[in-house]
C-alpha cells in the first residue's frame, strides 16, 4: 500500500475512534511527533507499529491495510 494512503487510513481510523494524536501516541508509547509524521505518509511503515495501532483501535491488521477496489 501507498505510504499517503495508508497515512489517510491511520488518521481515518483514528478520528473514527475518537482519539486524538495525543491520545492515541500515549496509549501506543510513542511521541506525537512519531504518529503525526505516519499520518502524513513520511515515515516508513513499520509493520510491528502498525499492527499495535491495528490492536489499539479495535481492527484487525488487514482491515487497517486494505483498500476497497472501487
């Protein structure tokens, strides 16, 4: 997947589950500056972080992962 889509997915499921950067970055036990620059697509995808955040906001990897085919 494309690091902007997957960006837009992150701050997607994040916003949908209520939580702010800084919530979300203290519940995962990472800086702010670490989540915010996932979400703007600059940082390498780090499959371990990805899949915490997957757990933490109650998806499933693939469904954090996944693009629908329109």
């Amino acid at each position: 997947m494309e690091n902007n889509q997957l960006a837009q997915r992150v701050r997607a499921f994040r916003k949908l589950k209520g939580y702010t950067q800084l919530e979300l970055a203290k519940e995962l036990g990472v800086s702010v500056a670490v989540l915010g620059s996932l979400e703007r697509g600059t940082r390498k995808n780090d499959p371990k972080l990805l899949n915490h955040i997957a757990k933490t906001l109650g998806i499933s990897y693939e469904e954090l992962m996944t693009t629908k085919e329109e």
